[in-house]
C-alpha cells in the first residue's frame, strides 16, 4: 500500500462517518484494548486463613 490508497481510505472513512464521530470511535476502540489488555493478565486473589478456636 503506497500514500495515495491510505490518503484514499483516510478520505473515505471521513466521508462515512464524519469529522466528530471518528474521535469518540478512537476513545471507545483505546478503552476496548486497555480493558483486552487488563483481562489477559492473571488476577491475583488474597488467600484467607482460618484460625482455629480453641
């Protein structure tokens, strides 16, 4: 792909969805990758003890 077919699909994208839609895209697409990113990694889950009565 050379710079005419991105200026293209850049032109296109802006044309289907508009100038002020394509930011709250991004910002919902970054939130969507950080939440993936933070499911991925394991959770790490307090061990309770009992203590025994006597």
């Amino acid at each position: 792909m050379g710079a005419p077919e991105i200026i293209l699909i850049i032109i296109a994208v802006l044309l289907l969805f508009g100038g002020k839609k394509i930011p709250e895209m991004m910002k919902g697409l970054g939130r969507g990758i950080k939440d993936f990113k933070a499911a991925q990694e394991p959770e790490t889950v307090p061990v309770e003890t009992k203590e025994t009565k006597i």
